[in-house]
C-alpha cells in the first residue's frame, strides 16, 4: 500500500511548488547519553532532523528507542549531551542551569507526542478530546479552537466522530484521534512512539496512511515502529538504534537495500521472515 520513493516525490512536488524544502535542523541531537541504575541505555547518540524531513527509528525492543524520543521533549532527562528543537536547547538554559518550568513548557510544545496507547480523556468527546489542550493552555477561544479541531479531524479522516466518546471507537480510530489531538498545539516536531503496535492487524493501515499523508503535506517526523514497509515509504531517514547506540543512519534505499552492518542484516532478515 506504501509506494516507494515518497519523498523523493514531495521534494519535486515542494519543488514545483516553490516550497523548497527547508534544510534548517529541527531536532539537532549531540552526545546524548542516558543511564538507568547504572545502565547505559543511550550512548553517545547524535541526529540531525531537517525541517519537514520523517525520520524512523528502527531497533529491538529494549534498545533505547521510547528513550530517546523521550529525552528529545524532556520526559526523561538525559545525564549528558545537549537536544536542540528549533534552534532552542531543551531543559538547559543559557547559563548551564536547568530551565525554569515555564520555560521548560515553552520549549517543550514545539513537539508533540502520539503514544502506542493512545490516552485519550474517556469523559470527552472527541472534539473536546482536540480542543482542550489549544483552549487551556494556548488560550484559544471556544470557537477558534473548535474551527481548527475541525479541519485535523477531517485531516485524520474523523469529522464524522466529532461527538462520539473514546469508548465507542477502534483503536485506529482513537489513534486518528490522538494525532489530531496532538497537531491541535501546532507542535514543530511530532514525535510518533510505536503509534500502531497496540492495534489489531486489520487497523494499522489507517493509522499509517495518516501519517504518510502528513509527510506528503510537509510535517517534521520522528517515528519509532516496527512497520518497515512504512519506514521504507516514508523515511528520508532510517536510523538502527542497537543497545543505545545508533549503529546505522542512512536513507531508506540505502538502509534497506544495502545496510552496513551485519546486525541490521540479521534484523531485516527477521523482519522478512
Ligand atoms: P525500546 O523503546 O527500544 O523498547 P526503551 O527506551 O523503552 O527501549 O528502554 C531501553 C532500556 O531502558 C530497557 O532496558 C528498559 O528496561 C530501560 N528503561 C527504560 N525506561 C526506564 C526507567 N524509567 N527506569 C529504568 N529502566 C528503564
Ligand atoms: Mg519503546
């Protein structure tokens, strides 16, 4: 269902278009290092994502990939190396401290997460669901934030639901509902952990289109999933994370086709078997 070769066509599309892609970092990583109890669960990690580039991040489980998604919004704090998002560092201030949590805040809605579990407010309905982040903590109006709560829940293909209570939907439609959510707070960076590995087979594929067709309209992407099909589609670039180490970083053709490393290998072997 994926094509191949997605983002070279976008690039043209944005290239016809006049809309060049940008080639500004909107995730820039340095010598990020995290230990729990002692155990070194990310080392020395370095990644750059490019404004309105879809990076995937492959690996086992276990090898530090909730982690680093983690780190880059601060809901886990690194113990060394520096995470900038838009240019701005995160959770450290000019002065080496770290930032007041106003600030912290600040910085930190520049991303915006969709989680494998969705979590919902069961006692909303979905557009409330969307609304009630823009309305109390952006400070948008009742009526603005319903009119663009509106437009994304069209973009995930859920208008139709707009009254209906989480309870009542699949788990792909809750999931359509959790990324509207998520783009409601004008995020730079959506950072995506596992978005469909709590869902049955069968619904899946309309949680990955959605986010193929916000690649195509230009959205800044870190997804970690098991799907290679969809990082093969979507990813300008592919990156294997091995026991907290980014062992391999490459664009998909390249990753898929031709890894480096013997581990990738026997990684994608797996995967095809
Ligand atoms: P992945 O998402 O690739 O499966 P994680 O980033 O969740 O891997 O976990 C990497 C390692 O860090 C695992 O060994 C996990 O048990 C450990 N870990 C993750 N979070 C914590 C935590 N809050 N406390 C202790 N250990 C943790
Ligand atoms: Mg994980």
């Amino acid at each position: 269902m994926f094509e191949k070769n997605t983002s070279e066509r976008v690039r043209s599309e944005q290239t016809a278009t006049g809309a060049a892609r940008s080639e500004r970092a909107a995730v820039s990583i340095r010598h990020l290092s995290k230990s729990f109890d002692g155990v070194e669960v990310l080392r020395d990690v370095d990644l750059e994502v490019r404004e309105g580039d879809v990076v995937t991040i492959l690996g086992s489980s276990g090898s530090g990939k909730s982690t680093l998604l983690r780190c880059i919004n601060w809901l886990e704090q690194p113990d060394r190396g520096s995470i900038h998002i838009g240019g701005q560092r995160i959770g450290v201030n000019d002065a080496g401290r770290p930032m007041p949590v106003r600030e912290l805040a600040r910085v930190r809605a520049r991303t915006g997460m969709v989680f494998q579990s969705f979590n919902l407010w069961p006692h909303l309905n979905v557009l409330h669901n969307v609304t009630e982040a823009p309305i109390h903590v952006l400070g948008k109006s009742k009526a603005e934030a319903e009119a663009h709560a509106r437009e994304l829940l069209e973009k995930v293909g859920m208008s139709a639901k707009a009254d209906a209570y989480p309870g009542t939907l699949s788990g792909g439609q809750k999931q359509r509902v959790a990324i509207a959510r998520a783009l409601a707070m004008q995020p730079e960076v959506m950072l995506f952990d596992e978005p469909t590995s709590a869902l049955d087979p069968e619904l899946v594929g309309e949680v990955l289109a959605v986010i193929k067709d916000l690649s195509a309209e230009g959205y800044t992407m870190i997804v970690v999933t098991h799907e290679m099909a969809f990082s093969r589609a979507v990813s300008d670039k592919v990156v294997f994370l091995d026991k907290g180490l980014i062992i391999e970083q490459a664009d998909p053709e390249t990753f898929f086709t031709n890894p480096s490393t013997e581990r990738v290998r026997k990684f994608l072997e797996r995967e095809e078997s």
